[in-house]
C-alpha cells in the first residue's frame, strides 16, 4: 500500500503553491551571484525590516531558550489600544496565512462554499479546497471586485467570502462606502473575510471596525510582513468579535507565533517614522514604475499596493528572461494572466533596473 493510497482525497486534489523564488535558489540554479539579484516577487518591503523592530528582535533572541507567549499577550494589547477594541478581539498568527488555515479549520467541512474573486490570493482557494469544500470564484470587473456579483454567488452553502482590498495580485481595491454597504447586506449565515494586508499603504482604506461593533459578521486580516519589512518572522492577525475569535483561537497550535516575531512586531508598531517612510517611498516607486511602463508603451493596472501588474505579451517568457539577468518578478499565468507579470515596487535602484532590463526585453 501506498502512502498515497492512504492519504485524504482533499491532500491528492491539492493545488501546489508557488511561492515567489528565493534569491538563493536563482543564483544556485542559474548560476548566478546572489549580491547581484533583486527581488520583486513577493511584495515585500524594499526598505527591510524597521530598524526598531531588529533591535528588539535580537534583544528577545537572547531569551531564546524559553517557549514564546503562546497567547501574544502583549502584542494583542498593543493592537487593542492601537484600534480601540478588546485584547479578545485579536488573534495573532504564523502570518496571516495561518488565520486564513484557522478560518478553514472552523468554519469549512466538504459540500461548504466560499466566494472569492478571481483573481485573489491563491490562498483563499488552496485553504477552501483543503477542507473538501467548494472555491466559487467570481470574475473581477476591470481588475476591481465585482461586489454584485460576488454577493450573487452566495448561497445558502457559503459559509466564508473572502475580500482582499486591496486585491492580490491587481493592486486594486473598491470605494470603502460600497464595501460597508456590502457587508451589511451580508445573509446571517455568511462570515466576510476581509484580508487588509497591504491596507496600509492606502490613504483611506475602508474601516470595518463599526460593522464589528454593530455585531455583522466580519473577520479582518493583517500582516507585519508588508509594511512593517518582517515576513521572515512570519506576524499576522485577525480581529473581530471576542465569539469568532475564541473559536480561532480553539484550533491555534499552542505556541504558533515564535517569540521573536512578537516582539519585533510590538516594535513595529510603534515606528510610525518607518512606515510613514516606506509609504512614501512605494508612492514614489509606484509613479517611478507607471512612467517607466507608460514610456515603454506596456499596459499596467493602476495600483494602490506595493506591487502593480504589467502587461509585456508573453508573461512566462519575460520572467525567466529577468530572472536570467538576476531580477526575479512574478509570472501571474496561474491567475489566469499569462500576459502579465506582477512587480513588486522596489527602491528607486531597483526599479531603475527592472525598468531598463524590460526596455531591452519588449
Ligand atoms: C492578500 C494577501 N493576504 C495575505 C498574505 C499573507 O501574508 P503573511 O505573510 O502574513 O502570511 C499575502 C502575502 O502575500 C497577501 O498577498
């Protein structure tokens, strides 16, 4: 007998996950120096970590030998006080990645729905297919969530709808007065996921802590992994009401989020003069690009994330051309956008040399 034999169907049908490629696997590979790569595959911070952050993770790595918080006690107060909520309305886990796999665990069994755009975060898809439910994937409406027909698509089998604002990988987002209005049209029996990861870096980005208060069912998702530079310490959360977020917490492994993280990410958050930094700084990298593609004559979706789609003919041939000449982007075929290729904003170095290594490649 095989292992395979024994595994659960869910596992066989699994879709694989593509993660962006490590800088230290493209040089490997290709043969290439590592000091001479750039990343822009997975929309990362250019800017690295916040430097407030580094100096309290290395002064938690010498207490490295006790278990970590399991509850991130001081982290969830600080985000209490940060959003004027409750310390039970957080939940911290192993990136936000994790919190979508906690949603699954709770809330999903096979013959369950869950409503995404298509294209979103693969995410939503692999973690609903892992729990033997169905992915019901909606078409987006010029790059931009379609919330009529998302709101269609809901039947008396959805349990979760997933709404990613800004979207991954369009960089778009919808007007915050037609989310809210959404999401208080929601039926009883449906959670509204909304996955704010790069929330951050838009001016005005929809609040859903009243529809939380008004007792609407919503579970929001962010991430230290973007704007506060940290995804290698692996920091996310959700909040939402004490209720959904007790039963997260029922099927969270003890001690999911490493010690390290948590205090980085209590450091983070108190560097307003980082982010407000690397948020300027990705305005001016975003304009940086757009004028580069405009004056190469490439289509783009106008972004309000730290990353932007642009249209260079074949996708897949332009990103192993880049990667060959060490600048590793994103095919976006597996989206369905063989066309284009998804950039994460860089510094303006980095953007300089996307920009004149796809001037010779299209
Ligand atoms: C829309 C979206 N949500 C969630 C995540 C996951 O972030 P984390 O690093 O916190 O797991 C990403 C990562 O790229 C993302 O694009």
């Amino acid at each position: 007998m095989t292992y395979q034999s024994l595994a659960k169907p869910a596992v066989l049908a699994q879709p694989v996950y593509e993660p962006g490629k490590p800088i230290e696997d493209v040089a490997r590979e290709l043969g290439l120096d590592p000091a001479g790569i750039i990343k822009l595959a997975s929309n990362e911070n250019p800017f690295g970590p916040s430097p407030r952050a580094v100096a309290a993770a290395k002064r938690a790595l010498e207490q490295g030998q006790l278990y970590p918080d399991g509850g991130c006690f001081a982290l969830r107060q600080k985000l209490a006080s940060a959003y004027g909520l409750g310390a039970d309305q957080f939940i911290v886990g192993n990136g936000s990645n994790e919190i979508i796999e906690l949603l699954g665990h709770v809330f999903l069994s096979p013959g369950d729905e869950a409503v995404m755009g298509n294209p979103a975060f693969v995410v939503y898809k692999l973690v609903t297919l892992l729990f033997g439910a169905k992915a019901v994937e909606v078409p987006l409406v010029e790059h931009r969530h379609d919330l009529a027909a998302l709101g269609r698509a809901i039947t008396l089998k959805t349990k979760l709808i997933f709404l990613s604002l800004p979207n991954n990988p369009t960089g778009t987002t919808n007007e915050p007065d037609a989310v809210l209005t959404f999401v208080r049209a929601l039926p009883q029996h449906v959670i509204c996921v909304v996955d704010e990861a790069y929330a951050e870096f838009v001016p005005n980005p929809p609040d859903l802590r009243p529809l939380i208060r008004e007792g609407r069912k919503v579970v929001c998702l962010r991430t230290f992994s973007k704007i506060y530079g940290l995804a290698s310490l692996r920091v996310g959360y959700g909040y939402g009401s004490p209720e959904v977020i007790a039963l997260l917490n029922r099927v969270r492994q003890p001690f999911n989020v490493n010690a390290i993280g948590q205090a980085a990410a209590i450091a983070a958050l108190d560097d307003h003069a980082f982010t407000t930094a690397c948020v300027a700084g990705n305005r001016t990298g975003l304009q940086q690009l757009e004028t580069g593609f405009r004056s190469l004559k490439l289509d783009y979706v106008p972004s309000v994330g730290n990353f932007i789609l642009v249209k260079v003919g074949d996708g897949s041939r332009v990103f192993e051309a880049l990667q060959r000449s060490g600048v590793i982007v994103r095919p976006v075929k597996s989206y369905g956008m063989p066309e284009w290729i998804r950039v994460t904003v860089g510094t303006p170095e980095q953007n300089k040399r996307l920009l004149a290594e796809l001037k010779a490649l299209v």
